[in-house]
C-alpha cells in the first residue's frame, strides 16, 4: 500500500467521524497524520514492520494501530462501521461544493437532511441559514452546488472561491509529494477570471509516473479524461475538469507561462519571440536558426526579460495593452490586498447575516483592517430583516459603545445598505444624515425598463449623503444577468456626484466587472472594494475583489479602502458638502 493510499483512508475516516458528530479532535487528528504520511519521504509500510509507526511526528499508538490494521487487512474496521452507520444520501450531500462533512452532520441533526434532494428543499425553503454559523448565503451557494451535480451537461463555469478552494486543495496536496519540486495553479484561475470553465495546474518532477499515479489516485475523482504520461485530465465528482501539466523542472517556468494563457496574451509572447529568433512554447524558446539551440529560463520572469519585457502580474495577461505597457515600462503598479485598510459593506445578523458586529469587528482586525462599516439593509428589505428606524437607531448605539470600549483594535463606522426605491430611497435624508457610510443598492424592479432604473439610480447618485453606489449591475454571475442600466452614464454620474462605485467582492457577483472597472478609473471615479459580507468568513472575499481591480490595472491610489481612517473621514465629509 503507498503512503497516499494510507493517508487516503485516514482522511476518510476524518470525514466519516464529522459525519457522526464524533468530537473533532479525534478527526483532526487523523487529519494531521494523513498529511504527515502524505509527505512522509519513507514508506509508511516499511516503518510499520519495522515497529516505528509512532516516531512519526503526530501518530501516537491509537492512529499507528489503525495503520497496521488497514495494512494487514486492508480496511479499517472502524470506517466500516460507520460507513454502515450513516445514511447513504449523506454521501451525496457531501460532494456539494461549499458542504463539508460537518456541515453535512448539521444538515442531517438539526433539519434531517439526508439526500440531496431534502437538501435542495431545505435551501429553497430559506431554512438553512437559521442554522449556526451560516448566513443567508448559503443557499445559493448549495442551490448552484446541486445544480451543478443534478445537470453535469450544461458545464457551467465555476465561481471563483469554488474553484480557488480546489485549486488550493490540490496544489497543496500535490506539493506533499516528496517527489514534486515546484507546481502551481494555471489557467484563468491563476489570472483571477471572474468565473473558471476547469481547473489548471503545473507540477515539475523528475518521477513523472509516479506523480501521474498520485495525481490519479485523489479520492473526490470519478472518470479520466484524458491519461497520457504528461497530461491528466479527471472529473471532479461535483462536475468540474481538473487538468494536471507534469514537466521537468527545466520546462517549469515556460509552461508555466504557457498554461497560465491566456492564449491571446500567449500569442502575442510568441511574436515577440520570433521577433528575436526563437520559437516559444510550453517547453521553453526554441533557436530558428540551424542550431536550434534551446533555451529555458530559470522563472518566468526571466522568460519575460529576455522577450524584454518586465514581469507581467496574471491578473493582466489579457492581451489589453498590458504587452505594449510593459514594452514601454508603464505597466502600473497593481493593487493589492495588504494595501486593503478597511471594507466598507458588511452584514451583521442585525439584519440577515450571521456574526455579531464585534465578532466581525474583531475579524476584521485580525485581517489587519483599520475599520470596518456595517451596512446592513435597509427597512424595505423586509426577507432580509431590513432594519427599521428604532431598530437602526439601537444598533448604532451598540456600534458606538464598542467604540467606546476601545478594546477592538479597530474602528466600526456605522453604516447601512439603503434601498433604492421607487422615486425615494428607503430613508429620509435626515436619517442618512447621521450614518457615516451610506451604500444604495437596487434590489427590487429588475424586470423595469433602462429609463427607470437609470432614474432610480441617478436619485441615489446625486443624493448627498450616498457615498457608495453598491453593486452596481445587480447581476448573479451563472444565474441572472443585471437590471437594465448603462453604466457609461452610471460612470459619468460618478464622476459628476463623485460617488465611489462598488467592486463586490461576493463570488457571484463580482460586479462592477473588470473591464467596466477599468473603463470607470479611466475616467477618473472613485473605486470602492466591498466584501458584502454576510458570514465572518466571507471577510476573506476581499482577495476576490481586489484581484478584478487588478485586472481592471487598479493601483492603490485610486482605491477609497486604501485610504487611512483620517483620509477616509475627510472624504466622507467632504462629500457631504460638495453637492
Ligand atoms: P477557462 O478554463 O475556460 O476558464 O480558461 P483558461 O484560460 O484556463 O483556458 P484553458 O483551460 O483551456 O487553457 C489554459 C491555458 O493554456 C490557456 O489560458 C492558454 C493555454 N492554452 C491552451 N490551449 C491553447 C491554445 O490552443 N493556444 C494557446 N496559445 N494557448 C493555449
Ligand atoms: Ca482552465
Ligand atoms: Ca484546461
Ligand atoms: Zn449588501
């Protein structure tokens, strides 16, 4: 049995023991040494004979008992019984992307979810996000995860955190192989597109066979597609395409390159080559001439330097004049995420988050966030428990009190997501007065024609105390596309008011768009970069915003959330007296 193999069936029964509710120290602890046996560079079966099991750094004698039992009998009775014990269905609730096993166990104790299809009505029923620890995202995120696996045929694109959760997954898990010297994700997840038709990694190794068996032994794979000796492509069991490059580590960084497109950008790379004699591929640059002398850089931006251009970040590799910025040194320099001071568009459970305002207070500062503004939604939102004034009142007077108290290392401004109504917004002006940060939003009339959701949205816009257009498309990326709105004159406009409109970090809705952000810092508006956080994890989505205002060329200059707590203060104020 190879040491994957062991760390394989540890894994399982981790999973298996979070299906049962059994307490997480056990299965963390047969997480951990499935790990350790992962990048163990001895074999696991050898040391078991010789009676050194338990030298392993984080296998004592209960988890070395359970090897020698799954290597002499090839099972682990333990995972036997309780794969005979949980309700089959669990299995299937378990290959929804965003559902881990213990979740699946809460679905299963607490609504006795225990098959996809009771899982699908649950979400449909809004009856999941009651549950602890999850906010009203968590539907969609489940309701998108089924559809996927119920209609494998329509090859939907995945949304970015899915696909970077699996691609972290597996780069982490193909770096544990003592034989892998370098890999990488590729594709259009490494340039951070807004969604990911497959995943694309790298790996370089001088034991290619054997990282090909590794590679193919991964549990959550059903079917190849393709098998060669240095291309897999397997299908993930929720539905998606993971391709796998093995190279030497001579081609790494050419193919690399290669595989991280995009093919356009690539095009254009292999101009520039011939331009200089040479031939660019996946396996590095080629001599055209007789000698067909072959030359392979040692990273990518030697690779790079020697087409002369400087090293161009992924986020640009769009062929959108990011080669000829690079020619003439004026790429910008990008955004990003440690220039992130605060995020300005946070849900609590005043509304229909799932955290409290110091619990995210206090994430947020561990995030390193200087503030933070809690923009919950407004009173006509009432699915979403839309705050109504007393209500709102009360909270700011909760926000002001933690202020107060001065322990939480950052500052919380107070905030709301107001609605954009019909004619008015879902506040009198006087209200808005007192709020520090204002966000309006649309989240009603989409079906209503351009001229009137463009006058909705001009009302917000040019409302003084409105300091953030959110979201401002409304589209749901993979399920609906936006409202009607020109967004040459939305830009225009907040250019005009100078409103900062939103990039939304929500994988779903990663609205304004890249392209669209790009065209509005051309014109001189303000960028804001919101998370819309609903749950304390979603906190991390920022990555995910931050990365389309790179592929927009955002630099940090232009972003309102670069700025610090003085700046930001100044700029809140000076708005207010502007127009
Ligand atoms: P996706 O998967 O649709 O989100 O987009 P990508 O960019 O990940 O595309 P994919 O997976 O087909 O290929 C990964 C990269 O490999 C792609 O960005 C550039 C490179 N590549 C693949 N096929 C070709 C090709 O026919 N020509 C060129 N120049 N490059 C290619
Ligand atoms: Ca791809
Ligand atoms: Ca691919
Ligand atoms: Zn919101």
């Amino acid at each position: 049995m190879k040491n994957y193999e062991v760390a394989w069936a540890l894994q399982e029964l981790a999973d298996l023991l979070d299906l049962t509710g059994e307490n997480s120290f056990k299965s963390r602890a047969y997480r951990v040494a499935a790990r350790r046996i992962q990048a163990l560079p001895k074999d696991i079966s050898d040391l078991y004979r010789e009676g050194r099991l338990t030298e392993i750094d984080g296998i004592g004698t209960a988890i070395a008992q359970k090897i020698g039992e799954l290597l002499t009998t090839g099972e682990i009775s333990l995972a036997q019984r309780l794969r005979e014990q949980i309700p089959a269905g669990l299995f299937d609730v378990l290959t929804v992307p965003g559902v881990g096993p213990k979740r699946a166990y809460q679905f299963y104790r607490e609504l006795g979810i225990d098959s996809l299809s009771k899982l699908k009505e649950a979400a449909k029923e809004r009856k999941l996000r009651r549950l602890k620890g999850m906010g009203s995202k968590i539907e969609s995120t489940v309701l998108a995860g089924i559809e996927r696996i119920e209609n494998p045929e329509k090859k939907r694109r995945l949304l970015l955190n899915t696909a970077d959760y699996y691609g972290c997954l597996f780069k982490d898990r193909l770096a544990q192989h003592p034989q892998v010297t370098e890999v990488a994700v590729a594709g259009s997840l490494r340039r951070m597109v807004e969604t990911i038709g497959d995943l694309d990694l790298v790996v370089a190794t001088e034991s290619p066979q054997e990282v090909a068996e590794y590679f193919k032994s991964f549990p959550e794979f059903g079917e190849l597609v393709a098998n060669g000796p240095t291309k897999i492509s397997a299908i993930h069991k929720s539905g998606f395409q993971v391709d796998l490059r093995i190279v030497t580590p001579q081609e790494y960084p050419s193919a690399l390159l290669h595989f991280t497109g995009s093919a356009d950008h690539n095009i254009r790379l292999r101009q520039l080559a011939k331009g200089k004699g040479f031939r660019l591929s996946e396996y590095g640059l080629e001599s055209t001439t007789d000698s067909k002398e072959v030359v392979t850089p040692a990273s990518e931006a030697a690779l790079y330097a020697f087409l002369g251009l400087p090293y161009i970040p992924p986020e640009l590799r769009e062929d959108r004049g990011e080669i000829e910025a690079g020619l003439a040194g004026e790429l910008p320099k990008l955004v990003e995420l440690a220039d992130i001071r605060g995020d300005l568009h946070i849900h609590s459970c005043w509304s229909d988050g799932g955290a409290t305002v110091e619990e995210l207070a206090r994430a947020a500062a561990q995030r390193g966030y200087q503030y933070i503004a809690i923009c919950d939604h407004s009173r006509s939102l009432k699915i979403a428990n839309g705050l109504e004034l007393e209500r709102l009142k009360r909270q700011h007077a909760d926000i002001a009190e933690l202020n107060a108290r001065g322990d939480l290392g950052i500052t919380v401004l107070t905030g709301i997501e107001v609605d954009i109504l019909d004619e008015r917004l879902d506040y009198e002006d006087d209200v808005l007065a007192e709020i520090d940060v204002v966000v309006a939003s649309v989240h009603s009339g989409f079906k209503q024609p351009l001229e009137r959701i463009m006058a909705r949205i001009e009302l917000a816009m040019r409302n003084p105390h409105v300091d953030i257009l959110a979201h401002p498309t409304g589209r749901l990326l993979q399920r609906r596309s936006g409202y009607a709105v020109d967004m040459n004159r939305v830009i225009d406009l907040a250019v005009e008011t100078g409103t900062a409109l939103e990039i939304n970090s929500f994988p779903d809705r990663l609205d304004l768009d890249d392209l669209t952000a790009r065209k509005a810092l051309q014109r001189g508006a303000t960028i804001v970069i919101n998370t819309d956080s609903h749950h304390l994890e979603q906190l991390a989505y920022m990555t995910y915003g931050v990365a389309m205002a790179r592929r927009a060329w955002a630099g940090p200059g232009q972003i309102l959330n670069c700025k610090d707590l003085t700046s930001l203060r100044k700029w809140l104020r000076d708005r207010g007296s502007t127009h």
